[in-house]
C-alpha cells in the first residue's frame, strides 16, 4: 500500500514541478516584454532595476507555479468532482486570489525594497507595495494569470482524458501515421453486472459504475498501465511490454484493483448493496496504433491480440477464476518468488479459434 501511496506523492509532485516550470517560463516571458517594451523607448535605466525585475520575475514564477501548482493538483481538480460545481469554482476563485495577493506582495516587497533601498519594517515600503497592489496594472495581472489557471487545468483535464503519456504522444504526433507496436492487453470485467445493474437501476448503477472506475484507477496508474477503453462495465488496460513485464506490473495492477475495493467494500454494501469484483484476461502481442478520427480524434489499436484477450477473458467464469493470462505472456513474466504462483488451466479453445490457447491463473 505504502508503494503506490508513494507512486501516488510521486506522481502529484511530477505534476506540481511541471506546473511551476511552465510558468516561471510564462513569467519570464511576461519579464522580457516589458524589457523590450522599455529599452524600445530608452527609459529602461531611469525607471526599472533591471536585474531586480528578472530576478523577481524568476521568484513570482516559483512562488506562484509552488502554491498554485499544489492548489490545481491537490486541491482544485477534487473540488470539482466532489463538490457542487458553482460552489467549487468559488472556492478556486477565492484559493486563488488569495495565493495572488500572496505572491503580488511578497514579489512587491522584493522589488520595491531593491528599488528604492527600504528595509522591510518601514512603512514607506508598505505603502508604495499597497499602492501598487491596488493599481490597474495589478488587475491586469490578475486577470491574466487568472487565464493561465484556466488554462492549464483543461491541459491537465485534457492529459487526463487520454491517459498519463498518451497525451504527451498525441501532441508530439507520435501516431500520426499507424505505426506496429508489442503490448500487453487486459480486460478488466466487473463480476455479475447484469444482476447488479437490474438491482440498481439505471441512475444508481451508473453512479456505481463510475465510483468502481475511480477506485480502480490508482492501481492501473501506478502499475504504468494506460486506460485504452471503458466499454460498458468493462476497462481496457495496455502497457508497453517492458512497463508491463517490469516487476509482473499488469498482474499487480490487477491485485491492486481488487484490493482497493476489498478495502472500500463498507461503502459499497452501505451505498449500493453490493461489493464489486473484477475479473480479468491477459495477453499480448503486436498491434498496429495510429490516430482516427476527424471529429473526435483519438488513438486506437487494432490487431488479434485483442480478440484474443477478450476471449481469454470471457473464459473466467466457466473457469471458475478471477483472472486468467496467456502461456506466451507467462513466458514474458519474471515473477516474483512466493508472490504469484502460476497454476495451469490447460489447453482452451477460445472462441472464433482454430488453435487451442495455454491458459494459466495466478
């Protein structure tokens, strides 16, 4: 549990670095404009301390992307998927006006202290700082970042809907022409759905639904998988074989999940009645990825190993096993001594197959 807690931290931190990165750079963007902007009319020299206005762009960049960045990761994007939408957006207004007022001064402080040699104790300094805390430039600042707020949740919004580096390729054009690639597939199925969506009804199993999907998704996060698919009551993971392979990381992530909703079990039964579990089929192989789409472009995959994984899957309950994975995939597999033992099915033939497929359970 500690591992993915830390995977988890780990993770968040990535986010909260990248944030301030971005907009120190933005800051210092902002800093070189006016620079240029000055030294066009040569008043740079009379008016503005130069390397106290870099260096307070470099400070208000980390100051800003530190707080901000942890409020939009840690904070913010929870708010509005748990709170009354008009109600979360206020409080992110007001989380960030504050952390601007914050930033403005303590930036404010360290430039005008610089500027005209005050120390931070004497109420001149205090003074000329609230002068200019309350001008029309400031609320243009405001507005601005303000917009740069907005705009980098919908990145994060966006990166989220594709999954942790699916979005990164996406950008870089990675599949705009198909392109083949080696995975490893896993249908992840949710035990007795039809029961339980008859028991439900519509509106509640739908809020079930997606309460399981949020539970299940720090385990397939933190074990490196990719969300392909939600299909129905059904999730499709992938990996890039070697994420996969490395420490058996598709077959924890299946542990993982079921682990997480043992342990979430009393809220299910208090809630909905019912305790969800998943059942599970691996396999991998070659699969050709490319972008489709021209109005709601995205990136798929094609190819048997998927046919194959969903039939592997399908086997589970005539099996009577909670997951089942290839022979070829075991191969692959360094598993872990006294963690996962391997037991063989036997031979199965799976649907719409001519050869007989090596199934195994851990």
């Amino acid at each position: 549990m500690n591992v993915f807690r830390s995977n988890k931290l780990r993770s968040q931190l990535k986010k909260v670095l990248y944030i301030t990165i971005a907009w120190t750079i933005i800051s210092l963007i902002q800093y070189f404009n006016v620079y240029s902007i000055f030294v066009e009319l040569d008043v740079w020299p009379e008016m503005i301390n130069a390397r106290a206005a870099f260096a307070g762009s470099i400070l208000k960049g980390i100051l800003a992307g530190l707080l901000g960045g942890s409020a939009l990761v840690f904070l913010w994007d929870s708010w509005l998927q748990t709170k009354n939408y008009a109600l979360g957006v206020l409080y992110i207004i007001l989380t960030f006006t504050a952390i601007f007022v914050f930033v403005s001064v303590a930036i404010g402080l360290f430039y005008t202290s610089r500027l005209h040699g005050l120390a931070i104790y004497e109420p001149e300094l205090w003074s000329l700082v609230f002068q200019d805390l309350t001008g029309l430039s400031t609320l243009k600042h405001y507005l601005f970042w303000l917009f740069v707020v907005d705009a980098t949740h919908l990145v994060m919004l966006v990166n989220d809907k594709y999954g942790p580096g699916m979005f990164r390729d996406f950008m870089m054009g990675k599949y705009f022409r198909p392109k083949r690639e080696e995975r490893i597939f896993m249908f992840l199925d949710l035990r007795s759905s039809t029961t339980i969506a008859e028991r439900l009804g519509e509106e509640r199993y739908f809020n079930f639904i997606k309460d399981v999907f949020k539970d299940a998704t720090p385990g397939i996060v933190y074990t490196k998988g990719e969300i392909y698919q939600y299909v129905g009551d059904e999730i499709v993971i992938s990996w890039k074989t070697d994420e996969g392979i490395r420490n058996a990381s598709c077959i924890r992530c299946f542990y993982e999940i079921q682990r997480i909703l043992r342990q979430k079990a009393p809220y299910y039964e208090a809630t909905y009645g019912v305790s969800p579990e998943f059942k599970a089929g691996l396999h991998y192989g070659h699969v050709m990825a490319g972008e489709i789409g021209v109005i709601k472009r995205d990136i798929a995959f094609s190819g048997d190993v998927l046919n194959t994984t969903a039939r592997i899957q399908s086997k589970c309950n005539e099996l009577g096993v909670n997951i089942l994975l290839s022979k070829p995939l075991l191969d692959q597999l360094a598993l872990p001594p006294n963690t996962f033992i391997p037991q063989k099915i036997g031979n199965i033939l799976l649907r719409g197959k001519r050869q007989e497929v090596t199934l195994f359970t851990v």
